[in-house]
C-alpha cells in the first residue's frame, strides 16, 4: 500500500465516524479573600481642603469609607488618595483574647 493509499482510508474512517464533542467546562467561580478589618484612611494631596482636613487620622472600613472626591470638597482638581490598612483599628491598641479593642486600655486590672 501506497501512503496516498493509506491516507485516503483514514480520511473515509474519519469522515464516517460520529464528530467529537468538546467536553462541557463549567464556569469557574471566583473565590475572593476578603479581610473583614480591611481599612482605608483620607490620604490629601498637596492642596487639601477644609472637608478633608477634618478626617485626618481617621480610618474607615473599606465599605463604609466616603467616596472621593469629598461632596464638600473645594478644591477643582482634588488629589486626595486612600491610604490602605490591613486593620481599621490603629496599631498599639490593646487586644482581648479575640483580637477585640479593650474598652478601656488605660485602665489598670485590680491585684
């Protein structure tokens, strides 16, 4: 047999066999890790207004923080930036067993 031969045959084999279907993928569902302390704070730019004056220092968990820019913001071109913290709660603050802020820090246990 001729290879003209034999590729002929395979053509007539596969030209008669059922067509392969392609398996079903299922959509994949992402799966995103959220931290639940995810903070941000009010970074300002180099000319910061008087709304933005006011947050300085305070954090906000990411979904309650106030959407940039300011709605009493006065400057036209407003560069303030969120600044990004892993926890909302400042560190140095004293922590319970279960990673809770002590009610009140400064406050000595009896002997």
């Amino acid at each position: 047999m001729a290879i003209k031969d034999l590729l002929d045959a395979a053509k007539r084999r596969l030209a008669k066999s059922e067509p392969v279907e392609a398996p079903q993928q299922t959509p994949r569902e992402h799966v995103r890790v959220t931290n639940p302390w995810h903070s941000v704070a009010i970074q300002p730019g180099p000319k910061r207004c008087e709304a933005v004056t006011q947050l300085l220092g305070q954090r906000y968990l990411s979904k309650d923080a106030p959407l940039l820019p300011l709605k009493a913001c006065t400057e036209p071109a407003c560069t303030c930036r969120y600044r990004h913290h892993d926890d909302r709660r400042l560190e140095g603050t004293p922590l319970d067993r279960n990673g809770m802020p002590l009610p009140n820090p400064g406050r000595r246990n009896a002997d």
